[in-house]
C-alpha cells in the first residue's frame, strides 16, 4: 500500500473568527432525566442558545448518571457510532463522554443530547430534546476543535 501525504482540512472561516469560544450549560434536575439551557459564549458574547437532555443524577455512576458539574476541556471528535462529536476530557470517574445527536433519553449512556427545545416526543412522560441532529450540526458549525463546556 503506498502513503501519500495529505494536507490537513481547512478549517471553517467560522472557526477561525470564533476566539476564546465556550459553552455554559445551566441544569435542572429531575428524577427521570436532567434538562440543561446551553450557551455558545464568543468572549463574553453570546452568540447561541440550545437546550440540552442528560440522564438524571445518580452520584455518577457510569452509564445511568449526568455526569458532575464542572469545566471540561473538549475536543471535537469522530465516533464510529455517533459520527461527527465533542468529547469531554478528564471527567471524574468516567471516560467517553461525549455531546452527540439523539432525542430522547434511551439515546445516551451519559452523554450530553444537544437540541432545540425540551417537549415530550414520544408521549412517555420524559422531556426530550427536539431538532438534535440540526443543533448538533450548527454546534459543530460554530465550535473551534478544542474549548470549554462548563456545566453548573
């Protein structure tokens, strides 16, 4: 097989303009998922608003909790499941968490869902997320390969 050298991917005119770019993500607990407001900060600008779906609090146990509260470094990432991501570094306790497409709460494993708005999509009782796949895609429009998401 023979190697040829290629040149990295341009990034996107949106991340080259986009300095010290965050996102805050503000939650609410519940006992059947946690619901979060997620802000796109430009410096002290914000730029983005989106609504995000965790699992509910349950003292970190891996697969069936949030995780904690906290400042994570985050890389964007490709995941052989979820395709283009953001990957949250270092949480304590846990590995592969990741913010990735998906609606409803059976979509994560500890993951953070990204969407538009919270409603109840599939009648079960349990606040979804709406529009994931086009948030995610914008997130992803917007967001440099390394930032910040602080989750309080």
């Amino acid at each position: 097989m023979r190697w040829t050298k290629q040149k990295p991917p341009k990034k996107k005119k949106t991340n080259e303009s986009i300095s010290m770019t965050r996102i805050e993500i503000t939650r609410d607990y519940r006992p059947d998922c946690t619901l979060g407001s997620g802000t796109v900060f430009n410096g002290s600008i914000p730029i983005f608003h989106f609504k995000t779906m965790e699992l509910p609090w349950l003292e970190n146990q891996r697969r069936i909790s949030c995780i904690p509260e906290g400042t994570y470094k985050t890389l964007r990432h490709t995941s052989p499941r979820f395709g283009q991501t953001f990957w949250l570094q270092d949480v304590t306790g846990r590995s592969e968490i990741l913010t990735h497409k998906g609606n409803y709460t059976r979509d994560t494993l500890g993951c953070i869902l990204p969407g538009k708005d919270h409603k109840d999509i599939n009648n079960d009782g349990i606040p979804d997320v709406t529009s994931s796949g086009e948030t995610m895609q914008h997130l992803l429009n917007l967001m440099p390969d390394e930032f910040t998401i602080k989750i309080s």
